[in-house]
C-alpha cells in the first residue's frame, strides 16, 4: 500500500494550451493517506477518468507528478505500478473456475499455494462466493462476474493501489447495496489505498473516507461525506450531494443576519463578524428548511409536492426562486403553511460561490 502524491499536477489534451480552459485538469496539489478509500465524484466531464488516467499510467500529464510513497512515478507504464483495476465491465476468464480467476493474480507472481489458498478463500467468504468457488465464471450472471472483477481487484496485499472506475455500472440496481456493503468490509478488512471513480453520489459516500469533488477540472472539495454533508466548501458541491442539493440563494449582510427582499434570516454567531451590506449566497439543505404557519417565518407559496415514501419534497417559491423543503414523515402540507423557518445553525454563506470562514 502506499500514500498518494498528486504534486503540482495538471493535464491539457490540445498541444500548446492557451488558457486555463484548454485543460482537462487544472492545478492539483494533493496528498492521499495510505490505506485510505477516496471516491472521485463529479458530473460527467469533469476530469475523474483524466486524473484516474494518469495514477493507473494510461496518461502522461502535461505538468507535474504523481508519487506512490516517495517513488516518481509519473512516466512508469502501468505495468511497473504495482496497481490492481477494477473496470466498469467484468475481467473474467470464462473457461477458468471462480477459485482460479481469483487465484490468477496471486499465481501469476508465484505466491505459494497455502497462501493463494487462503486469501482466495477469505476473499471469497467475504464476497459471498463460496458456493461457487468450482464453477466455470462463464455460466454466471454479470453481476457474478463482476464479483469476481472486484474480489481479484483485491486479492493481492502487496499493490499500491486498487483504482475502481465506475465498477457498479453493469450490476443489478438492487445488488449494489449489497456490493458496495462488500467493498466497504473488504477495505476495512484489508486496509488498501483504494480510488473509487463514480458520478453517482450514493456509491461515493457509501463506500468512502474522502470523498473528493470534482468540477471542471478542479478538486473543490475532499471531505467526509459528513463534511460535504455539512460544510460543503463550494456552492456546487453543496447543490450535487444531497438530494435535492442544498438551496442557493442571494442575500445581503446586516450585522449578524443576512437579509432577501428585506426579510431578515438570522445567521449563527460565529459569522457575526461579516461586513455590512456584502453580497452572499447562503446556502441551507433543504433539510433544514420547515414549513409554518407561525408568523415569525418567511413567505413561501408551496408550487409542487412529491411524496417519496417516508418523506416529502416542497417545491416552493421564494421571492421568485425556487426552494426545495424535506417535510418529515406525516407532515400535513396545506395553505396554511405558507410560511419558512431557516436554521441558523445549519446555513453556510458563500461568496463568488466559496464557503466564508465565521469566527
Ligand atoms: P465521464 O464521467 O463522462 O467519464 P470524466 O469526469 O471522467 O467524465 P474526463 O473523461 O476526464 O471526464 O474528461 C475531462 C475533459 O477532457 C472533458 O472536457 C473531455 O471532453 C476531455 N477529454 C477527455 N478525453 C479526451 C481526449 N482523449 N482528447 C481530448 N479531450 C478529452
């Protein structure tokens, strides 16, 4: 296993980039723990499979270095990098048995044959896959196949890295919680440096540490998902994680409230030190918002209601924007309640989109 350095690196796929624009990726400065598990998340485009590119070698970046421990590998082949991958699609050999697939990579380096044994077995149990250890992969489903890409992703101890692109694309919609309840044991269990590339904000933060948020080019947050949850860092991250993203909306400073139209919506203390009249976004998940018809709340013309089992989404107007509102279980949603409540305690301000510090 080894830590990860991403120093000073960036990647344009033009020859002679011009602008910051021209690059794929942007300036990246990073350290990865050894033996931490990092999802890539970001919306499509947004430079995961270029950064994945350059750790696994496929790519050479236009600037800068990647350091497994204190080893530059920035110019080694794949080969040389001591890596396993797990890809969208299954790497199985059909003719071969459950057992010798995920043998294959532990033979292939002449490890002894009470110690292919025994991982393989482990790996196995840990899958669920025991019972069919002596079948040929070919007869199985390609969720089984894919199984079968991931347990041989991990059975070697000795790799820096295992990096994952999109591995639970091809699988069952309802088997992904139990895969990704897989990999999270096997990581606990085995303790690999793991790069998990996803667009899919379930997977990420199911299975990671750190989540590390990706958009046009950029690392904009690395966090745990509790830290995306609650600080996201930059108004973009706030918005893709959570479902619906957290509320985006502009508003004025005024000692330690922030003000939309006039009405006053109180802050926390800590931002109490923030300059008068500046101009912010603050943002508040939609968790955070209640719908009232208490007095003191802010008006709100409820437009839309779905209902997604245990609990509602509010689709109303503010001031003309839209504001999304998670109503608990049971909540009853009439005329009456036209009025919002913010808690303080949960609203970020933002200005040209990134988090302001409070005191
Ligand atoms: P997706 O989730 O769709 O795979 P991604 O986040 O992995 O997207 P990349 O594939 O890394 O994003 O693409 C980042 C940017 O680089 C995009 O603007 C893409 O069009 C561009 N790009 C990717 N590969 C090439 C290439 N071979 N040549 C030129 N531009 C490329």
């Amino acid at each position: 296993m080894a830590k990860i350095t991403l120093s000073n690196l960036a990647h344009a796929y033009r020859p002679n980039p011009q602008s910051r624009s021209d690059f794929a990726l942007k300036q990246m400065d990073h350290v990865w723990d050894d033996g931490g598990a990092y999802a890539l998340l970001g919306p499509s485009g947004c430079g995961k499979t270029t950064l994945l590119n350059i750790i696994s070698g496929l790519l050479i970046p236009s600037q800068g270095k990647v350091l497994f421990g204190e080893v530059d590998v920035t110019r080694l082949p794949t080969e040389q990098r001591n890596i396993a991958q797990v890809f969208q699609f299954p790497v199985v050999y059909d003719t071969m048995t459950v057992y010798d697939n995920l043998a294959f990579p532990l033979r292939n380096r002449g490890t002894e044959a009470h110690l292919v044994d025994a991982r393989v077995r482990d790996i196995a149990r840990m899958l669920g896959m025991t019972d069919v250890l002596g079948k040929k992969a070919q007869g199985l489903t390609a969720d089984a196949k894919q199984k079968i890409s991931l347990g041989r992703g991990m059975v070697r101890e000795d790799v820096s890295a295992i990096l994952f692109d999109e591995p639970l694309t091809v699988i069952d919609p309802h088997m992904k919680w139990e895969l990704r309840t897989q990999l999270k044991a096997l990581h606990r269990e085995f303790g690999h440096t793991m790069i998990y590339v996803t667009h899919d904000q379930t997977e990420a933060l199911t299975f990671a540490d750190k989540v590390v948020v990706m958009y046009d080019g950029e690392v904009v947050q690395m966090g745990t998902p509790a830290d995306l949850f609650e600080r996201p860092a930059h108004t973009f991250v706030g918005y893709f994680i959570g479902s619906p993203g957290m509320n985006v909306l502009p508003a004025k400073i005024d000692g330690a409230s922030a003000y939309i139209e006039g009405c006053q919506i109180p802050l926390s203390r800590h931002y109490s030190g923030l300059e008068t009249a500046k101009t912010v976004e603050i943002g508040c998940r939609p968790e955070f918002l209640t719908l009232t018809d208490r007095p003191d709340g802010l008006p709100v013309q409820v437009r839309r209601v779905e209902d997604v089992g245990r609990l509602k989404i509010v689709r109303a107007d503010f001031f003309g924007r839209e504001v999304n509102i998670i109503a608990p279980e049971g909540a009853s949603i009439s005329d009456r309640q036209n009025r919002v409540v913010f808690d303080p305690a949960r609203i970020n301000v933002y200005a040209d989109s990134w988090i302001v510090e409070g005191k």
